[in-house]
C-alpha cells in the first residue's frame, strides 16, 4: 500500500472539502499504514506550519463529526511546497520532501491544468509503484479525453492511472449490483419486456452557492450526466458480469456505453431538455435569477437543470427510456434511480386500477423501496398500495475514502477506464453540439419550483 500522498491543487476547495477528510477518516479507523506521510502542493506561498494552520481550520469544518485526535493526526502528516505544477523543475524540487517511496499523486487541479502536470510528473521521475487520481472533468470533448488518454499511455500506461468518479464510491450505489445480480427476482425481470422506463434523478435545493468560477463554464450536462449519471445508468443496464473484477465490471459498463444510441440534431430537440433557473425562493431563502448570480456570463447560456433520455440499442434494452435529470435549485432535494415496471398484461379485479410496481434506490437515504398492489381491507377483491422499505447497510467509509483507499491499494475496479471515458464523450458531444447550434432552446424554471414543465 502506498504510503505517500501528493495531492497537486492543495489550497483548493475539493482537498479541503473532500480529500483531508477522507484521509481524516481513514486514519480514524486505523486503515492508513504507518510513516503515511501527505504534501500538499499549490502556487499561494506558504510554510508547513502556515499549511496546518490553515487546513487544521478547514479540517474542523468539513470533518467536524471526527474523533479530534484523528484530525490532529492528519494535520501532523502534512507538509506544504509552493510551486506551478505545470513547471517541470518547480514540480521535481517541489516533490523532494516525499523522499523515494511511491506516491499516490492526486491532480486536485483545474481540468486545464491536468496535462501541463502530468508531463512535469512525468519529467521528475516518479518513483516505481508510484500512481496518479485525476478528478472530473475528463476532458472537455472527445479529444480533449483522447489527448489525455494518450498522454497517460506515453508517459504512465493505464494501470497506474485512477479516473475517479464519486458516485462509484457510494455503498448504495454498489448495491446495484447485490441487488440485481443476488437475487433472482429482480434480475429476470430486468429487461424491456418487463420494465417501461428507468429514471435516474439527481436533483438538488443547492443553487451555485458561490461556484460560478467552475460551473458557469460547465453546467448541469457536464457536471452531471457526461459522468456520474452515465456511470450509474451503466451499472443498472449493464449484462451480468463474469465477476466483479475491475475486466469483467468495467467491459459490461463499456458494452452500455457502446449502445447508447448518438443523437442526430433532430433527436437532441426531441430527447434533451435544457433549462437554468430564475429568481425564487426555495423554503425560506430568497434566490438570485443564476443570470445576476456573481460570476456568472449570462451570454453562455449555461443550464443548470438537464435531462436527457437515453436509448440503449440491444437485445435486453431496445425501446426503454432510461431518463436521466439533474438540476439545482429545485424545490426538493431527490436523489435515486427509479425502475418503473410495465403494467400487468389483464387486470382480474374489477372495481380498481393497479399501480405498476416501482423500485426505487434512495441514493441519499441508502434505502430500497419497492411499490406492491395488495388488497385492501374490507370484503371485496379491492386493490391497494403497499411499500416494502428497506434500509440498506450503511457504508463505514464516505465514497471518497473508499475511493481513496482503492487508489493506495491499486484496485481500479471502481475507476474509469480510459475507453469508458471516451465513450461517454462519444454520446454527450452530439448534444453540446446540437445545444451550440441551438437545438433545444434554454428555458427557464423559478428557484424553488419542480424544475421546467
Ligand atoms: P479550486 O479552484 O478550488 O482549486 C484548484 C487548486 O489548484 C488551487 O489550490 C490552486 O491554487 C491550484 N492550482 C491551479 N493551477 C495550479 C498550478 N499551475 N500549479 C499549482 N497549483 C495550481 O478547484 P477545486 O478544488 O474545486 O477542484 C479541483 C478539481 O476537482 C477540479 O478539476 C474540479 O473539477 C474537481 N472537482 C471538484 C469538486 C468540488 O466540490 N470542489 C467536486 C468534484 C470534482 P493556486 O491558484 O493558489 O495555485
């Protein structure tokens, strides 16, 4: 296991946000190895101590809930180098203090400066062993991504190289696959001749808070469905692997990727819908239009709500809209995947309607629930709905630790691989094209609403 973190970007929000805590949490429950040893790295001038004062103060903020010694741990563990990672020499110099040992670089950088820091990764000589996390954005286009994908073959090959998507990491996502492939009731039902449409919906009250650097160049399309919720639509269409290998799991995801229908300009209009939100109120919060947010170019027409309905061309799929939405601002927050089955084909009972049954995974409440008919009290044949609700086990590790831990231990299982990255890129583009050239006009919702009609 890799003793030495780099993470490249350190005075930036996700390390603080995301990735001491998760190293906080590790070493909370005893998983980090001895002599683990972090070096933060950043352009902002700084010391060591001036580093753990600071990340001492955030640490307390986002990891609040941790045993203090834990993070008083971690703080101890850091060390701090100013330097431009995308400057080959600064990058070597920068990299001395984490002596000969393997480390796990982390490209906590913006997506631009991903490439610049890899060939100065590169340039300094890497310790064997060592290996590299790059956050999302993967590219900003299809060539973009090949151009990475290039770039790591060259200088890093594949298998020292984590893409990392979240999503993967959360236990209630990974329980898409106990419950499709553990359990034979599920599993034979889960094709088109019995499901109608599959829903998968990340729908959020946040509203930029303060991201526009970020996100106005981005919106909701590539921050949203271009990976995660391709990724979590992978995992319920997916064939029934071999084994959860990271060959066997990641070749099924990329079958999925493969048989996403592209879109023509014509379907983009039909199939995608794009939108970004007004002023409103949601509860009692008064919310700006995202036009007059600080930061944000209105001219660039970023949405910030996006559906688009997938089709999946193969034997198990043809025919089934796998409807994939996210926004901000909305009314409420709503995060899970839907699966919507077909109605019964006669219906014997007379005085009412059956609702068709629905399964639901609550990503953030880490339940499964499923909608059955049953009948209802009384003497007559009369049908009524029922919920079986399950929780499911809760995860002893947050996504980024889990995601962190594999990337220590060299299990790529839960990242992507370079092919699926592209692939992602291959159904997505026809989209931002056809948006360029105004295909599916940007409409607008209220803060605070359900989202546009
Ligand atoms: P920030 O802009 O907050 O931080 C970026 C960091 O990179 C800063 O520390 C900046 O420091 C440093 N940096 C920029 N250019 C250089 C350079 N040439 N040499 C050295 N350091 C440099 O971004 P985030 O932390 O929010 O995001 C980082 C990455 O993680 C992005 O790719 C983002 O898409 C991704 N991500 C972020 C999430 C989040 O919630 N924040 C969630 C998921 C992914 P300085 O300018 O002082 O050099």
């Amino acid at each position: 296991m890799i003793r030495r973190l780099a993470i490249l970007g350190a005075a930036g929000d996700l390390s603080a946000r995301y990735l001491l805590p998760a190293v906080a949490r590790l070493q909370a429950q005893g998983q980090l190895p001895a002599g683990f040893a972090i070096l933060g790295i950043a352009r902002q001038p700084g010391s060591d101590e001036a580093f753990r004062r600071q990340m001492a103060e955030r640490l307390a903020r986002h990891a609040a809930d941790l045993d203090p010694a834990a993070r008083a741990a971690v703080i101890g563990m850091l060390r701090y180098r100013q330097a431009d990672v995308s400057d080959a020499e600064q990058m070597a110099a920068a990299l001395q203090p984490l002596d000969d040992e393997a480390l796990l670089a982390y490209l906590a950088l913006p997506p631009s400066v991903y490439a610049p820091a890899m060939r100065s990764l590169s340039a300094a000589g890497l310790p064997a062993g060592s290996r590299l996390v790059i956050e999302k954005p993967f590219g900003q286009d299809l060539a973009s991504a090949q151009a990475l994908n290039r770039l790591i073959a060259e200088q890093f090959g594949e298998a020292a190289v984590f893409r990392i998507d979240h999503f993967l990491g959360m236990q209630t996502v990974q329980n898409l696959l106990g419950l499709r492939f553990a359990n034979r009731v599920f599993e034979t039902l889960w094709r088109a001749a019995h499901v109608a449409r599959i829903e998968i919906t990340w729908e959020e009250t946040l509203a930029l808070e303060g991201r526009a650097g970020y996100y106005d160049a981005s919106g909701a399309l590539l921050d949203m469905i271009q990976n995660h919720l391709l990724q979590l639509m992978c995992l319920v269409a997916m064939e029934v692997p071999l084994s959860l290998s990271a060959r066997d799991l990641r070749d099924r995801k990329l079958d999925v990727l493969r048989a996403v229908r592209r879109f023509t300009p014509e379907e983009v209009d039909r199939y995608t819908l794009r939108a970004r939100y007004g002023a409103g109120r949601i509860g009692a919060r008064a919310v700006p239009a995202y036009a007059q947010e600080p930061g944000v170019d209105p001219r660039r027409n970023t949405e910030t709500f996006s559906q688009v309905t997938c089709f999946i061309d193969n034997w198990r799929w043809t025919g089934v809209p796998f409807i994939l939405r996210t926004g901000k601002a909305l009314a409420r927050d709503r995060q899970e995947i839907a699966i919507h089955f077909r109605p019964v084909p006669h219906l014997a009972f007379e005085e009412n309607e059956a609702t068709p049954n629905v399964l639901r995974l609550l990503l953030a409440q880490e339940r499964v629930t499923l909608n059955l008919n049953v009948l209802g009290a009384g003497d007559r044949f009369y049908l009524q709905e029922a919920v079986l609700d399950s929780p499911l086990a809760e995860s002893p590790l947050p996504a980024y630790s889990r995601l962190l831990l594999d990337a220590l231990r060299g299990d790529c299982t839960l990242a992507i691989r370079c092919d699926e990255a592209e692939e992602a890129w291959r159904i997505i583009e026809p989209i931002t094209r056809a948006w360029q050239a105004g295909r599916a006009p940007l409409r607008e919702y209220p803060a605070g609403s359900a989202g546009p009609a």
